[in-house]
C-alpha cells in the first residue's frame, strides 16, 4: 500500500510539473487590427466570388514562447463590423435572412486541439458559433513568423488560415433560384484569415 502511495505521488507531483511547465512557457498574443484580415469568399450568381470582411473583433491566441507552437485560439467577432463594400448588400446580410445581427451580434471560435502538421503548418479544430448554432470546424494554414521589433512593435506572431463551411449548416438559408438554373449565392464560404498579433504578456 505504501509503494502505491508513493507511486501515486510520483505521478501526481510529475503532472504538476508539466502543465507549470507548459504554462510558464504560454504567452497570450493579441489580433492588431491594422495588419490583420477577417474575411470570407462566397460565389455570387455562379461566376464571381464576393469578398467580405468584419472591421471589429478580439481575439487571444496562446504560443509556446520555447518552441514557438500554436496552443489555442480564442476569438469575438461583431456581426455588425461585416462589409462587403456595398452598403444594400451589408444591410441583407445582417438582417434575419442571414446572419440576424440584431439578434446574434457575435460569431465565436473556441479551438479545442492543435495539431501541428510540419515545421509551419497547423489544423487548429474547434467550435465556431453563427447565429446561435454551434458546429466543430477545421482551420488549416501556416505560421508566417515570428519577430521581435523592440520599440516598433515588441513580440509579432504572424498566422495565415482558411476552412470552408456550408452557411446552411449556421442557419443562413437565404437564397434564389437563377431563371436558367443554379443559385444567387453559393452555399459553400471559405473563410480566410491573415493575422499579426502582439504579445500582451
């Protein structure tokens, strides 16, 4: 009974020090809004895709200052920020026909792994909420750097991320027959993000 003590305090005092370990290591980077993008393509009457973006939003992103890896993502975006640069189209958007702004005024994306594919590519799984609907998403992309700028802008993270997701699956159902066939809007959004953070820790 006394060596299972032991072993089971061996163990115990091990994990504890591992996750200090990992938590001393973790540092929190902050999204910096003039050299960061929060956009997403959809197909617009089956020829072109239209570009739109949310202007506000925060987010905490988690690094292993040793290694330098990807731990967690945690973001907010503010419906009401999107623009496609067309203020009609903007007004549909955020109406209850698609995102309903009014009523759900925030999209968030929780991560729940990080799988690190080689030197700079990630998947970053986790649960993206439109609309008050929640469903697990895969972003996949790259760390473009890391830089330290002193007095230009302290510690910088640099990421680049897409995922394609079907809006019908977020309840934005809104959509058109075309009189010789196909749809208005496409169902299929690929989200794209390109990121600069700054170390607030």
């Amino acid at each position: 009974m006394n060596q299972f003590k032991k072993f089971s305090l061996t163990i115990s005092t091990f994990l504890v020090f591992i996750f200090q370990n990992a938590w001393i290591h973790a540092a929190t980077y902050t999204l910096d809004p003039p050299h960061t993008s929060v956009g997403f393509n959809i197909k617009y009457l089956m020829l072109t895709d239209v570009f739109g973006e949310f202007k506000s939003y925060d987010a905490k992103i988690e690094i292993d200052e040793t290694t330098k890896d990807l731990i967690g993502v945690e973001a907010n975006i503010n419906v009401v920020s999107l623009t496609t640069e067309n203020s009609k189209r903007d007004g549909h958007l955020k109406s209850p026909d698609f995102f309903d702004a009014a009523q759900y005024p925030n999209i968030i994306f929780k991560s729940k792994s990080v799988n690190k594919l080689g030197n700079d590519q990630y998947e970053v799984t986790g649960d993206l909420t439109i609309k008050g609907i929640t469903k697990t998403i895969t972003l996949r992309g790259e760390n473009t750097g890391f830089i330290n700028a002193g007095m230009m802008g302290g510690k910088r993270a640099g990421f680049y991320a897409t995922a394609t997701i079907n809006r019908r699956d977020f309840g934005l159902n809104w959509n058109r027959t075309l009189d010789q066939g196909g749809l208005l809007v496409g169902n299929e959004v690929m989200i794209e993000l390109k990121v600069q953070a700054a170390a607030s820790n």
